[in-house]
C-alpha cells in the first residue's frame, strides 16, 4: 500500500487523525460485535459516567515497520489483559482479550499507509480506550460503554536524540497504597498533571515519585517506570503493588537476563541508595527507555555516573536490543511480535 505523503523525519509526538478507528458498544449486559469507522467524533449525553465521574480507561502501543518490511505490534496479548485488570478495578465490564486484539489488528490495517517506514524513527501510536456512556449522576458504575482504538502517526519521542533527564523528586503521591496506582485509568493522569507542570516549571523533565506510606521508596514517573543499573551491573527495578505493570519493563528485564546474560532483581528500591547506582533509565512504551543523569532531592543532587551526555552502556544495550527486536533485526522470544501483513 502506498503510504501517505507525510515528512516523517520531521512529525512530533502529537495526534494526527487517521483514516479509520474501532468502536464497540456494551449495552444490555453484553458486548457488541464493533467495526470500523470513518468518524474520530464521539457524541454522548451531558450526564455520561465519564465526563462526572472519570470512569475511563486506556492502554497505549505501537505498530512498526520492520527491516524486512512486515508491520508487526509489539506484545498486544499483555496490554489487553492489563486493560482487564484496569476495567474490574473500575467497575466497568472487561473487554474480551481476543477481541482486543482483533481490535487492533483492524485498526492497524485500515491505517497502514499511515504507517511509518522502517528507519525514519516514527512508528504508529495505537491508543485504545474504553468509558461510560450513558448519563449517571449518582455516584456508581455506568451501565453501558464503549470502547475505541486509533492510531496517530507519531515521530521519535526524543527529537535530536536522547538526552539524559533531569528528575525531582516529587512532594506530591502518585498512588495511595491500596488504591488505583496499579491500573491504567485516565484519573491517575489526570492527579499527575499539577506535579508535571510544577516539576517543568521548576526546570526538571520528570518526578520521581516514592511510596506515600513511608515515602522511602523509590515507586515511578508520572508516565513509566524506573530501571537501575548496579555498579557491578545488575539490572534493578521497583517491586511495588502501586505502580503500573509496564510491558516495557518485564520486556527490558527479560532481554537484560536473557539476550544480555545480566542478573536481574525485582524488589523494593529505597531511595536511600540511588546515589549508589550506575545508571538510572526510565522505561516505557513511548520512549522505550530514556536516560536519567540526575535527580534532584530539595537541593541535594544525585549525578550519576553515566552523565548528562549520553545513555549509559548498560541502558544503551537494553535500547538497542528491544528496539532491535521489535524492528525485527534481532530474533524475537515467540509471540512478542503480532504480524499484521
């Protein structure tokens, strides 16, 4: 198929409307079967459960072109389980995983020209999402939804490459200890806004979030989660039932101990010792994985090793490897790459 006229080296991480999406209606106690459509417009009631009460949830993906010309997604089976999970704790019915995918697969091929070529750094942004419909005004689940999927073409995360960050640590809780940090819900983006904007306002690129209980923890950003390299090169991430589970981060982490031959360890992170690692990224479906130089704690600087030029050599190889891999240069594990053509 021929693709779009569309200067590819040069488009930003921002929404550019596509052809066609997916929408599927939950009426009556059951799903219906959706299909595509032509029209990026969504018209609901005044009282719909989400515009009063944020009933909504989402997960994001890519599709990508790779070096032998396929357009393949990068591991749809988890992000639709994960978007399950998120639905239950929201009271809203689960969207079947088969179906999720199916979804994508659809979308994805009814938007193909729009997907980037190999090489260019761009890849086709794939936002699925569900949310109450049907007005509610007293406090408690809607009783119909609808779920969507579309895609935005979208250029590299980082423009001009990728520059290590600089991170606060943030006064304010992204998650309570027993409540929703662990799923995908627009409210939990919505709380982290005030601390993003605080944070960039106050010339850092992200927060570091600790856990609200003890505030000893080392939890996430607003948007991804953290990887640590050890100075004797283990590869250490974040145990906690209050961050979201990254598809990105069990990815890194099995190509870390499986491709790279490195020791891996998932447990608590106390903030006391991040000033005693070698490397700190942050990991996503975004970005992949981006680098962290500093990290600022109310004036006392934390300055890794691996400096504000450039990614660490560990951190570098977990990039190259997971991007290698979902670009097909590098043998993928089996059912990591969903071919769409």
């Amino acid at each position: 198929m021929e693709k779009k006229n569309i200067d590819w080296g040069n488009i930003g991480f921002g929404y550019i409307p596509t052809d066609k999406r997916f929408v599927a209606n939950y009426k009556n106690g059951a799903w219906d079967e959706g299909g595509l459509t032509e029209d990026p417009n969504i018209v609901m009631n005044e009282c719909a459960g989400v515009l009063q009460y944020a009933q909504t949830v989402f997960e994001g993906m890519k599709a990508y072109t790779t070096e032998d010309g396929h357009i393949v997604t990068f591991r749809p089976d988890l992000n639709a389980k994960r978007m399950v999970d998120s639905a239950k704790r929201l009271e809203m019915p689960p969207f079947p995983e088969d179906k999720f995918v199916d979804a994508i697969v659809q979308t994805v091929k009814a938007n193909e020209a729009y997907v980037p070529p190999y090489g260019t750094g761009a890849t086709l942004y794939i936002r699925p999402y569900m949310f109450g419909i049907n007005p509610v005004i007293g406090v408690k689940p809607a009783t119909d939804y609808q779920f969507r999927v579309f895609a935005t073409p979208v250029g590299p995360y980082f423009k001009g490459g990728v520059k290590p960050l600089t991170l606060c640590v943030s006064d304010f809780d992204r998650a309570a200890p027993h409540g929703t940090g662990h799923i995908k819900a627009g409210l939990n983006y919505a709380m982290s806004l005030h601390a993003i904007v605080t944070a960039h306002a106050n010339g850092f690129d992200e927060n570091m979030y600790l856990d609200s209980a003890t505030r000893t923890k080392v939890e996430e950003t607003g948007g991804a989660n953290f990887l640590f390299v050890t100075k004797d090169n283990t590869v250490v991430t974040p145990h906690s039932t209050t961050i979201l589970p990254s598809i990105t981060r069990r990815s890194l982490m099995y190509v870390a101990e499986h491709y790279l031959g490195l020791k891996v360890e998932e447990r608590d992170v106390y903030f006391d010792e991040v000033k005693d690692f070698a490397e700190c990224g942050l990991c996503g479906t975004a970005a992949v994985i981006s680098p962290v130089g500093k990290i600022v704690n109310h004036g006392e600087e934390i300055c890794f090793p691996s400096g504000m030029e450039q990614m660490g050599p560990t951190i570098a190889k977990l990039r190259d490897t997971l991007t290698g891999i979902q670009m097909g240069r590098i043998e993928a594990p089996e059912g990591w790459l969903k071919y769409i053509d």
